[in-house]
C-alpha cells in the first residue's frame, strides 16, 4: 500500500505521462532546481559569516556576506536559464545486435540568443555525457544504451541536467522518448 501511494505521489510530482512524441518544450513547470552538496555548504558557511560578523559587528563582513549571497541567488538563476526553453525531439535510432550498445537520437534546439553550456544527458544513475548548445543552434545527441537482449527496446525516461556556472545548484528535467530501437538477435559466431 506505502509503495502504491508512494508511486502515485512520484508520478503526479513529477508529471510522468509516459513517452512522448514531437518536440517538448523545457517550460517552467518541467524544470526542477536544488541545491548540490557544494551549495548547500556554501549556505552554511554563508550563515557562519553573517553570525560572526554580527557577533563582532563586522560592516566588510556584512558586505562579503550579502556580495555573496546575491551571487548565489544569481547562480541559481543562471542555472535554471542553462535549461530553460529547450526544445527537444527524438529522432531514429538504429537497429542493433544484442548485446551491443544502441543509440538513441535526440534533437535539441536552442533558439534563444545564450549559448547553452554543460547540458548532461543520462539515463537512470548511469554515466553522464554532457554537450555545450550554441545560440540559435540545433545539436544532435547520442544517447547510448545497453540492448542485452532481443526485442524492442525503449529509451526510457532519460534526464538532462546541469550545474553551470559554478556548481551551487543543479538543474534538470525528465524526458521519455517514443522512439524504439530493434535489437536483433546475436548472430552465430562462425
């Protein structure tokens, strides 16, 4: 039952509809941004800062403090920006033998006038492969899976995430292409 409803409350957080065909569009609602552990130690430090310098009564403390929270705020703006209106699609992905690595295509369109640096791509805790987005540039993405056995094989839910500019916060967004690859069986070895 605590499974179930944990199930139900993922899904309805997170929006899962299930694959997803033509281009989707990174919108503020399909956008999450937390703290990393570097940002969330930059906070504490940043609340040991301003103890000390009201302890003291430090006015250059007071000014680090505030220079530094202002730029955190402003990180995390950054951030959220790295993400936010990409247009991504899926395209073909080839036929593969089990056993080999199938790879999955994504067209991601950025059409705003800000280069998109740092933009990570994996698919579940696997590793991550990163690309940089020019302004008003269309890049083509392979994804790589595994295809262990044969049948039709799914992308799945992918992720795209980033940390830029400097690390404080991550940003991502969850992406499940409607593209299938088939993957043939093995071939006799001869």
């Amino acid at each position: 039952m605590y499974a179930a409803f944990r199930q139900h409350v993922y899904n309805w957080l997170f929006r899962l509809r299930g694959p997803e065909s033509g281009v989707v569009v990174l919108v503020q609602r399909r956008v999450f941004i937390l703290p990393t552990r570097q940002g969330l130690l930059f906070a504490l430090v940043l609340v040991l800062m301003l103890t000390g310098s009201v302890n003291y009564g430090l006015s250059l403390g007071f000014v680090l403090t505030f220079l530094l929270g202002a730029m955190t705020i402003n990180a995390m703006l950054y951030t959220y920006r790295n993400l936010a209106n990409l247009r991504i699609s899926s395209g073909r992905a080839r036929a593969v033998f089990a056993g080999e690595i199938a790879r999955f295509v994504l067209v991601i369109e950025n059409p705003s006038d800000n280069d998109r640096y740092s933009v990570g791509f994996t698919r579940g805790a696997g590793d991550a492969e990163y690309a940089d987005i020019g302004a008003q540039q269309t890049i083509y993405f392979a994804v790589p899976i595994p295809a262990p056995r044969r049948g039709i094989l799914r992308a799945g839910r992918l992720t795209l995430f980033t940390q830029f500019p400097l690390g404080l916060y991550r940003a991502w967004s969850y992406f499940e292409p409607s593209t299938q690859c088939i993957v043939y069986p093995r071939p006799a070895p001869r």
